[in-house]
C-alpha cells in the first residue's frame, strides 16, 4: 500500500481556526455590527454562545476531514491494487497487499524406521517412498493452494538410535527432521511371562515397533499423523484436523464432524477426539475383536497416553493363544498379525483403557488397503463357518467393499494388499510378491499403484522445472523413466516385474538438499 498524507489544512484548521480571533475581538465586533453598548453581563451570555458555537463549528470540520483521509485511503489501496495487478514484471515484494493464507495449524507428519535392512526400507525403497510421502503430503497442504487445505506440516522420522540411524540420516536430507530414539522399554522389563517371552518374536520388529509411540511425545504441534512409509496422502484430511481443534457446536465442527466418513455412522463422536484409527478386520478371526490397523493413527500427543501405554506393557498382562479369552487383558485384543505390538495393544487401549475418545474411520477411505474385508478366504477364515461365507468381517450387513472402492473417494492409501508400488508387482497369483487375488483385486490394485507412480512423475516435472531443466538433473531423472514394463501403470519406473525392476529415481543428495526448499519451503 503506498503511503497518503492528507493535506495540513485539514489538519490545521481543526487546531487553529479558534484562533484566528479573540474572544474580546468577537464581543467587539459584534458590539459595533449591532450599535448598542454591552454590558458585563450580556457580553459573558455573548462569549458563552460564540464558544458553544464555535466548539461545534470545529467538531464538524474535524470529522469531516477525517472522513477525507479515510477516501483517500481506500482510493489509494485501490489504485494500488490496480498497479500491482498489471505489472507483470512485479516481484515477490511486491505482492505484498495480496492476502496471504495463514494455515489454522501446524500437522505433525511422523514416520519410524525401526531397521534398514528389510525389503520395504532398502535404499531405493525408503528414499523414493520418503519422496513421494513427502510430495503427497505437501500437495495436499496450504503450500498447495488448489488443495483447498488450511493445514501446514512438518515431517518427523522416529528412528530407532541403534539399527536406523543410517537411513534415517538420507530422510534429514530431504526435509524430515530426525527424532532418534531406543524403544521405551525392554523385554526384560515386561511382568508377564507370555509377552516377556514372546515379544521378539512379534511382526515386524518385537519391542522395538514401540517407538512407533513416540508420536506421542512430539507436543510441538497440536496433531501428530503417523504413518508407515509405504503410504501416500490424496485428498487433505481437513475435516478431521477441523474437529479435533473446534468445539463440537461451533459452526466449523459440526461441519466438519458431517463430513468425517467413519465405520459406524451412527455412533455419536466423542466431544473431544483425542484419536482417529482404523481396524484390520480383513484379520478377524470369527467371534474375536478386530485388531488396530498400525499403519496410520491421527493423534492429539499427549505424553500421558505415552506413559499409560508403557506402563500396560510392563505389566505385560497378555495371555496367549486363539480363544476369546487371549490377548491384552485377556479380552480378545491377540491371535493375530502384530497383537503383541502396535496392532494388538492400541485396539486394547482405546476400547478398554480409554473409551470414547476415539473415532473409528471408514477403512476404505482412510488408510485404504484395497482389503477383502469379508469372510470367504485367507486370512485366519476357513470355509466349515458355512454361515459366514460372504458376510463382512466387522459383523454388520452390507459394509462397504474396500476392493471396489471408488477412488474419488479415498483420502490416503496404504501400500499393503497391492504390494509396495516400488516392487513393480504386475502379476496375480498366490506366489510370494504377486498381487494375491484372494485378498485383493488385480485391476484396483493397480490404478492404486498407478496413483503413487503418477505423484512420484508430478515430482519429477516439479524437479526439472525448479533446476532449469538442466542437462544433468533431465538426464539423471530419464534413468528412472525409462522401463517399458506396464507403462500405463508403472510410467516408465520399472523395466520388470518384480523389485529387482525397479528405476529409482537417481539424482544425487545435493540436489535433493536443494530441492527441499526450492520445491517445497
């Protein structure tokens, strides 16, 4: 806005114009306009009219000069305005009347990398699933304005300070922010025989996987979404940041409360959410309760929850076996892939510990795996429960078919059922790395997986266009686009079928130190 001075006069007549006579000079003068002689009396009844009249003469003339700077102003924000708008050689300075978004809050984005060692952190695996996380989430926060988002974030990697500490250096490189940390508790320190016994042996990593709980502890920020690294965000997650943060009758959440797609809709939603998660039921045994999904979980961090969690773990009260007196608390919260971990204990916890202050979220919207959620195969289903053949494992009729799902309408997806879009699976069969068809549909998993290929090549035109589309940064890139397997799904990211096929994208860590703030700061 340019500076507006409003002229003197206006300011100095206000102040002066009760001086350009005397009281005495007036009373003279009026005296010689009427011709008569003025007593002392009548002359104070005389004074006291000209100053009445003359304070009100002056009131007037101030405001009225005020409501000329306040025209003067708003013509020159406008002529300003008009400027700014067609100068088209105008520089970042310069577009500083324009509104400016300012993000209601600050997300915390945390991952955890327990080891480097599996399949699913490999070095081309955990830089380019890093990568593409980091370019899904920037795309669907405020520093995306076509997302629509009011949310900004920031990126955390829990990593294990032993057996991550390498691979968790290549994500500081890129813009994640690493918080390294030992499990908050070990084995050895469990009560319960069972799980002091049993825990290493726990999918994927025992004791270790609870660092995952850190989340907990990161208070910098008013919501933590953690998530494994094999996910990729597609539409902002504004609705349930927005009820989190807002009273439950304001205006702003209870909008956002009707448009949260949660498993059972009819449930009414605690007054404050502490929690949102989603169940593995594609896992439930028949008769058993439904384990936490571990690979997502929108959290307000509170470090009480975090010490609560630790301390039900020592008391390692988890008793083994299949019936529905296993698992936490003897409950029914065992039996399954990760109960003694992070897949077990948070569906205990939630339920049991601290009801009602979570909502469950629809599974095939967030956190979609593209799972067969009802009871007809593997796993942990046999066909002698002939009166369960092709009902939905969460025990309602007609739940949604995650395998068919629309894709307009999911929020993120989690790389499990369709294989990690870096394995370049192609391929439906029961063999080990195919995409098995008793579990998942062949032709969903693959537009899924095309949609991580696709923001993995909108990253790569973001590259070229922020390095100048330089010679080296084209040719590095075009290493990774050349496979002629699958193209319309995989685009040039894989040669073959299999891991082994894969192209990762090749440019060099100075580049991408670079790129962190050109492309996404």
């Amino acid at each position: 806005m340019v500076a507006v001075t409003l002229p003197s006069r206006h300011w100095s007549t206000c102040f002066t114009s009760m001086n350009n006579q005397t009281p005495a000079a007036a009373a003279s003068r009026l005296s010689q306009r009427r011709g008569v002689e003025l007593t002392s009396s009548t002359a104070a009844t005389l004074l006291l009219r000209f100053w009445r009249h003359a304070l009100l003469v002056v009131l007037i003339f101030c405001l009225w000069s005020l409501l000329l700077l306040g025209q003067s102003i708003f013509w020159a924000t406008e002529t300003d305005a008009s400027l700014l708008s067609n100068n088209s050689d105008t520089s970042l300075s310069s577009t500083s009347t324009r509104p400016v978004a300012t993000a209601t809050a600050t997300i915390a984005y945390a991952i955890s990398l327990i080891k480097c060692s599996d399949k699913q952190t490999n070095t081309p695996g955990l830089l380019d699933a890093a990568l593409i996380l980091r370019h899904s989430i920037h795309n669907t926060s405020i520093r995306n304005p076509s997302s629509g988002s009011k949310y900004d974030y920031k990126l955390y990697v829990i990593a294990h300070a032993t057996n991550a500490i390498q691979c968790a250096s290549s994500l500081a490189d890129i813009g994640y922010e690493v918080l390294l940390k030992h499990p908050p508790i070990q084995s050895s320190e469990i009560r319960g025989e069972h799980l002091r016994k049993n825990i290493h042996k726990e999918w994927c990593c025992g004791e270790h996987e609870f660092i995952k709980l850190y989340a907990y502890t990161i208070t910098d920020h008013p919501i933590v979404v953690h998530t494994d690294i094999d996910f990729m965000f597609y539409q902002p997650m504004d609705e349930l940041f927005d009820a989190m943060l807002f009273p439950s009758d304001s205006d702003v959440g209870m909008e956002a409360r009707s448009n949260i797609v949660a498993e059972y809709p009819d449930k009414v939603m605690p007054e404050n959410i502490e929690a949102y998660l989603t169940r593995d039921y594609h896992q439930v045994i028949p008769g058993r309760k439904a384990a936490f999904q571990a690979g997502f979980l929108v959290v307000k961090p509170n470090p009480i929850i975090f010490n609560e969690y630790i301390d039900i773990i020592r008391e390692g009260n988890y008793i083994g076996g299949f019936s529905r007196e296993n698992g936490w608390g003897g409950l029914g919260y065992g039996g399954v892939v990760g109960s003694m971990a992070m897949q077990g204990l948070p569906a205990y916890y939630y339920d049991i510990i601290r009801p009602n202050t979570t909502v469950e979220l629809n599974g095939c919207r967030y956190n979609h795996m593209s799972a067969n959620i009802y009871y007809e195969n593997v796993p942990n289903f046999i066909a002698r429960y002939t009166d369960l053949i092709g009902k939905c494992r969460r025990n309602v009729e007609g739940c949604e078919d995650c395998r068919k799902t629309d894709l307009a309408l999911i929020k993120n997806i989690h790389y499990t059922n369709c294989r990690k879009p870096w394995q370049c699976a192609g391929v439906s069969s029961t063999s080990k790395g195919d995409i098995d068809p008793r579990t998942a549909d062949f032709d969903h998993c693959m537009e899924v997986v095309r949609k991580w290929h696709a923001m993995r090549s909108d990253l790569e035109v973001r590259v070229l266009d922020s390095m100048g589309k330089n010679a080296t940064t084209g040719g590095l890139l075009q290493e990774g686009q050349v496979g002629s397997y699958m193209t319309d799904v995989f685009m040039g990211h894989c040669s073959a079928n299999g891991p082994e096929g894969y192209l990762p994208i090749s440019l060099t860590k100075d580049m991408w130190v670079q790129l962190s703030d050109v492309i996404w700061n």
